[in-house]
C-alpha cells in the first residue's frame, strides 16, 4: 500500500523560510518520479515542483523558481521541498505526489501522478 505522509506546513511571515517532508512508503522510493503540488482556497491544483526518479532532473513553476528546490533522500525514502523568500500567494495546501511505474519521467501535470498525500497546510502572513 503506497502511502505519503506530508509534513512541515505551519504559518510563516512574508519573506520567510520553510521546509516540507513527504516520507514515502508501500513503493521503490528510488526508482519513482516524484512531485509537489498545492491547492489555495479556491483554485485548482497547480504544479510546484518535480524531480526525477534519478535525482538529476528538476523541475519548477514559473512562479517558484528561483525561490523553491526540490530534493530527495533515497535512504530515508523522504522528498523535501525548501521554500524561501516566501509570498502572500503561497499560501496554500501542499501535496506531495508519485507516479503509478517505475522509471517515468517527472512531469507537470496532477493527472500524471496516481498516488497523493493528505497535504500540509502553508500560511504565509502579510
């Protein structure tokens, strides 16, 4: 049973920092595509951020990058999410999310993704 439990989410100040941890288990953490998503009040599910199941390749929103870095340990089948320099517009629910296969690709797309976490709540402040 693949299971992803999120954690980290809390209530931060514009211009903050933070870090989520997914920590995976049921599945070959390794050979997996891994990815985060959020979901704001509102809105639909958007893409925040992907990484191969080989590490080498990431992947980011337009509206994260520079300021967000995917990253992944092997050993203790866990996929963190470093956020800085964070915004109002960030607040939101984020997910972690894998691939139903081994060895695909790390995609943008919420519907290429089979297996979801429950989600960590972000709150970033005025």
């Amino acid at each position: 049973q693949v299971l992803l439990v999120e954690s980290g989410g809390t209530l931060v100040q514009t211009g903050g920092s933070l870090k989520l941890s997914c920590v995976a288990s049921g599945f070959t953490f390794k050979t997996h595509a891994m990815g985060w998503f959020r979901q704001a009040p509102g809105k639909e599910r958007e893409f925040v951020a992907a990484i191969s199941w080989i590490g080498e390749s990431k992947y980011y929103a337009d509206s994260v990058k520079g300021r967000f870095s995917i990253s992944k340990s092997d050993a203790k089948s866990t996929l963190y999410l470093e956020m800085n320099n964070m915004k109002p517009d960030d607040t939101a629910v984020y997910y972690c999310a894998t691939r139903d296969q081994e060895y695909l690709v790390a995609t943008m797309k919420a519907t290429d993704y089979t297996f979801w976490g429950q989600g960590t709540q972000v709150t970033v402040s005025t």
